[in-house]
C-alpha cells in the first residue's frame, strides 16, 4: 500500500486509515483480520486464485444455511403423505343394559351384556384426495426454497459486483494519490525555487493529504466488500478478483430467457394445492355410513350376533361453502400466475435494453472520453512546468479525469447488477438449486 510520506497530516492520515483497516477487518473473524491487515508484506503474500462469479456463486448455494430447514420441512411433508393415507380407527364399543337395583337380586341373571366393532366407510375418494393435498403442499414448499435460494444468489452476484467496484475505485484512488504526490513534489520545488508563492505548496500539501485520506477509504471499503462477500461460504478471503470480469459486459449481446420456472412454479403449486383442496372437500362432502358387528350376551348365558350400521343425513351441511372457497383459491392463484409472468416478463425486457445501453455507454467513455481526458492532463501539466497554467488549472483536469474513470465504474456497476437483476428473473442459475419432492 502507498502512503504519503509529506509531514504531520500525512502522518495522521495514515494513524487514523491504518485503525479504520484494522476494524473493518476484525468485524468477521480473526482469520480474516490477518489476510486483510494492511501490515503484510505484499511481496511475500502468496497469489490467491481467481475467483469468478460461477464458483462465488456454487459456495454459495453449496453453503446456504437455509437446506438443513428445507430438509427438515420435507420430512414433515413426507411424513404428511403418509399420515393422509391412513384409514379411519375402527372403534370397540361395550353396552351393558338392564343392571338390577340395589337388593333386586342376582346380577348376572338379569343383564345384557353388547360387545360392538365399528368402522367408518370413506366414500368418495377421501384418502387418494388427502394424499395429492399433502403432495401438492410438498411441492409448494420446494417451490417457494428454489424461489428463495435464486434471491440469495442473487444477493451474492450483488456483492461480487460490489467487491470489483470497490477494487476498481481503489485503483482510481491510488491513481489520484500518484497524481498529487508527483505534483506536490513538482510544487514544492517550484516554491523552493521562489517560482510559485508558498500557499502553492500548502494547497499541494492539502490535496496530497486528502488524496491519501480518500484512498485509505478506498482500501476499508475494497476489504470490508470482500469480506462481505466470503461471509456467504466459509468467511475466508482467500480469492483475487480479476478486472476483467469487470469489464466484460458480454452478457448484453445475450438474449434473455422466459422468467424463472422456479417463480412460476410457486403459482402452480399454489394452483395444485387448491385443486387438491377442491377434490378434499368434495370428497367430503360424500357422506361416509359406519358399520358395526358385535355379540350380544344375554340371560341364561344365550349370545347372539348383532349388526348395525349409521350414516349422517345432509340436511344442513353439504360442505358446498368450503367446495366454493377452494374453486376461487384455485382461479385466484392461476390469474396471479398470469399476472406474475406478464411482469417479469416486461421487466425482463426492460433490463435487456438497459444492458445494452449501460454497455454502450461504458464502451464510448473508454473509447472516446478517456482518452480526451488523459491528454488534456498531460497538454495542461506541461503547460504547467513551462508557466502557461495554473495550480487551478492542472486540479481541474485531473478532477476532470478521475471523475471520468469513475463515471464508467459507475456504469459498469450498475450494468453488473443489472445483470444480476437478469439472471435472478430469468432463472439463470438454476442449476445450483439441486433441490427436488419426490412424494
């Protein structure tokens, strides 16, 4: 790391950046702390290998704390299966009838004595409509994890982007820090030299200083985004990112695909668990008669066989409300399925064009202003040492530069969470996801 060496501000500067790493780093773990702080010699630091977004974003997915609570629900759900496909109890009945009063003589002689089995009959496909009701809320469960894992992913793209943008900006930072410590040295002789007056040399001694504060910032942030984006996996920085996959905005001669079967999905399990509501409740609504057979113990010791049987009249209650609320559930659930898909859809257009014209004009800031940029530095630094420009005039056009390079760090961030928008929407790792019902 650069550090400037000119006076009590520099000193400063680098108290207060150095206690600023030390608390960004030490926020995650220890382990991070010591591959983050800024006293390991750059040259001893073995190379970390490249990490890029497809293998960010599997350690991701291969370390989502959320799969051990999926798994636990889908147990819940398979047992759910199980339980729906259980028959109804029979049920043991005993009735004992004409017991004697006190003092009206022998017990036994005089009582009937019933033993009964019953069992209710389902009709109407009660137990084949209560297993496809538990299957389908199964089936919603995976559907809303797959939905929430692409939302993690997505987060994770996000920051990845973040920790390129910060490496980029720290560039453009150690690039200013350069800038002013060659002018300030350039100032300071001409102040020795009683060219210039010496608030020259103080303002250079300001902006060296700034400069330094700025790319300090710089360096916490680049750290604290990296480290942000390994706490997804095992919290370790043990990675370099690349600035290539920064600039690659490849993604937007692309064309987008039909939004995310796993969004989609959702709806239609939501749909199917309606439509398995409906056959529960219709099935229901088919009264089920209960049989019984016992013997029957009677005096004299004479036993008899006894049948029996009962089935409830609809009278009142034909379930035809609960049938009802189920049908709308189901209409309600397909229409904000189609509703869902019109809007992703639009939405997906949308950010392909948006793609396209943040490449654009990513391309024509390096093409075409950058280099307009760079040469104005140069034409008015050396208009500067032959005396024809000013202190004001060689700021405002490294200002005029830095902040070019910056717009385009801008554009290409905002491109790349563009694309991370993109991929979410359309599913585009879904194979990731790993994750399926088997009732």
């Amino acid at each position: 790391m650069s550090y400037s060496k000119s006076g009590l501000a520099g000193w400063r500067v680098r108290a207060v950046s150095t206690l600023a790493l030390a608390l960004a780093a030490a926020l995650p773990t220890a382990q991070a702390f010591a591959q983050a702080t800024p006293e390991d010699p750059p040259a001893t630091a073995p190379a970390a290998p490249l990490l890029t977004l497809d293998q960010a974003l599997a350690r991701a997915a291969e370390a989502d704390p959320a799969r051990a609570g999926v798994a636990a629900r889908m147990r819940a759900v398979e047992a759910g299966v199980r339980q729906a496909d259980v028959r109804p109890n029979p049920t043991l009945g005993l009735m004992v009838e004409n017991l004697p009063t006190l003092g009206a003589g022998d017990f036994m002689s005089r009582t009937e004595t019933t033993l009964t089995y019953e069992q209710r009959l389902e009709r109407g496909g009660d137990r084949p409509a209560r297993v496809a009701l538990a299957q389908s809320e199964g089936a919603l469960i995976i559907a809303q994890a797959q939905a929430a894992r692409l939302d993690r992913l997505e987060t994770v793209q996000r920051l990845w982007t973040e920790a390129l943008a910060a490496e980029a900006l720290l560039e453009i930072a150690r690039e200013r820090l350069d800038l002013a410590e060659r002018f300030q040295l350039e100032v300071q002789r001409r102040v020795d030299a009683a060219r210039d007056p010496l608030f020259a040399g103080a303002r250079a001694e300001a902006e060296l200083a700034q400069a330094q504060i700025e790319f300090d910032q710089a360096d916490v942030t680049m750290r604290t985004a990296r480290i942000s984006l390994a706490r997804y996996w095992d919290g370790r920085v043990d990675f370099s990112l690349g600035a290539d996959a920064f600039e690659d905005t490849s993604a937007s001669r692309i064309a987008a695909g039909a939004p995310a079967q796993a969004d989609l999905d959702v709806f239609l399990a939501r749909r199917a668990t309606a439509e398995a509501q409906v056959r529960v409740e219709t099935a229901r609504a088919v009264v089920d008669p209960t049989v019984s057979v016992g013997v029957r113990h009677i005096w004299d010791n004479d036993v008899s066989l006894v049948f029996g049987g009962s089935i409830p009249l609809q009278r009142y209650d034909r379930n035809q409300g609960a049938i009802d609320r189920a049908r709308a559930e189901g209409l309600a659930a397909q229409a904000d399925a189609e509703a869902f898909r019109l809007d992703r859809e639009r939405e997906i257009a949308r950010l392909q064009v948006q793609l396209l014209s943040r490449a654009t004009e990513a391309r024509r800031i390096a093409e075409e202003t950058l280099p307009q940029a760079e040469r104005a530095v140069v034409l008015v630094r050396d208009g500067f040492n032959r005396g024809g420009f000013t202190y004001n005039d060689v700021i405002s056009a490294q200002t005029s530069l830095l902040q070019t390079r910056a717009r385009r760090v801008a554009v290409l961030q905002a491109f790349h969470n563009d694309r991370a928008r993109l991929d979410r929407l359309t599913g585009a790792h879904a194979d990731l996801l790993g994750m399926e019902f088997q009732p």
